[in-house]
C-alpha cells in the first residue's frame, strides 16, 4: 500500500488455519473408533463413545474453518473488503475517520480489547454495501460489545435491552431511510460509538497478527493513501 504499489493485500485469518488438518484427524478418529467399538472388550466400549464424539468435534470445527473465505481481508487502493461466508462490507479510505483497538474501564485502567474498531465519516456506503446476512450476523455476534464502559444508571439492563432491539427506521446522511436488519445496525454502529467510539469491529481471531498490530498497520496504510491524494 506504500508509494506506487496497487496491488491488492490479502489478509488470511488465523482461525483459518489448520482446517484440513481437523477433518483429516475427525476422519481418522472416526475411523478409530468403529474399530475401536467393533472388536474392543465392552467394558472399553465408553472410552469408544468419547473417541467418536472428540472425532465428530474435529469434524465439525474443520468444517467450519474450510467453508470460511479464504482471506477474511483485502486492503486495497481505494478500500478495505471483509469477507465472511454470509457476505461482506467496504470501507472506502476515504470514509475512515479512525482506526484502532477500543479500550474499556477495568477498575481504574482503561485495557484494550482483543478487537480492531473502524471509525467512519458517513455510514452511508458501509450500509449499501453489507450484505443482509452478514448485518444479522454482526447484531449476533458483536452483542457483548453492547456491555462496554455502560453508564452506571444502567445497572438494570434496560439501557442494553434498548440497544440491542432498537428497530426503528434509520435515516442516513443522504436522506434514504432504510428499515429492517441494515436499520438495527445502524442504530448498534451509533451506540457502539457512544460507548467504545467506533462504528464496525473485527476480533483478532479474524487477523493474522496482534489487533494492535494490525491497527497500526491500517493507519499506516491511510497515511500512505492520504500522501498519495496531496
């Protein structure tokens, strides 16, 4: 992303990683146990019971992994791409205020979270741009979020009741009103940043590197885009 360079980075993330492998091993361990149940004494036939479900286990974590894309990201030119096996969103350079790893009070410090916040000018692009799905699944997926740095009248839990169905119409910037799934992210995109002061997260699990590292790395790659506009 630095000087002329226009080619494209990809970004695999680490939970991608030995996928083939844990088919293959659930496969064997499958393998293992119908022997193992099949002419093993009976009183062996529980430990051929946890063999088969650690094989199943393995099965289906492999799986997982194999159907997620094959590079979670790609930092382009013009914008950064997350890809997720639901859909996925853009963020333009040009619509990224900031970028880092939000912190939260612990006591009298303030710790960063295992997560990469994203800042945005406008939500209007970010919002045309997500796939149905993949908003339905960041809602799900980023609800602890909603439990960040709350406000002490809100010991009760109504305020992060309120957050999470917050289903009304949303209006954005160029006057379109949207309704729905997109509608209740925007509204969650507008109360994270209240609380954590970013829009869009990604957990570190979806990296290839720290969440610190990879934040640095974002704004390294805006500064070298900005330079090459001025």
């Amino acid at each position: 992303m630095s000087g002329t360079s226009v080619e494209p980075i990809f970004i695999r993330a680490a939970s991608k990683s030995n996928g083939i492998t844990s088919v293959v091993l659930g496969c064997i361990g499958l393998v293992t146990s119908a022997l193992w149940l099949a002419f093993l004494p009976e009183w062996l036939f529980l430990a051929g019971i946890f063999l088969t479900s650690a094989a199943l286990v393995c099965l289906l974590v492999g799986y997982f992994k194999i159907r997620e894309p094959d590079y979670s990201l790609e930092i382009a030119k013009d914008f950064i791409t997350y890809r997720h096996r639901l859909g996925s969103w853009r963020i333009h350079w040009d619509n990224l205020q900031r970028v880092d790893c939000p912190r939260v009070r612990l006591g009298l410090d303030h710790v960063p979270l295992e997560t990469v916040g994203f800042k945005l000018k406008s939500y209007t692009d970010f919002l045309h741009t997500i796939s149905p799905r993949l908003a339905t699944h960041l809602l799900m997926e980023q609800r602890p979020l909603l439990m960040q740095n709350t406000e002490g009248n809100c010991a009760s839990g109504s305020c992060y009741e309120q957050s999470m169905f917050d289903d009304r119409q949303y209006v954005m910037e160029d006057g379109t009103v949207i309704r729905g799934i997109k509608a209740m992210l925007a509204h969650r995109m507008v109360e994270l940043r209240k609380r954590l002061g970013y829009d869009i997260f990604i957990a570190s699990s979806e990296l290839d590197r720290d969440a610190g590292e990879f934040a640095a790395f974002i704004s390294q790659c805006q500064r070298a885009r900005q330079a090459e506009d001025v």
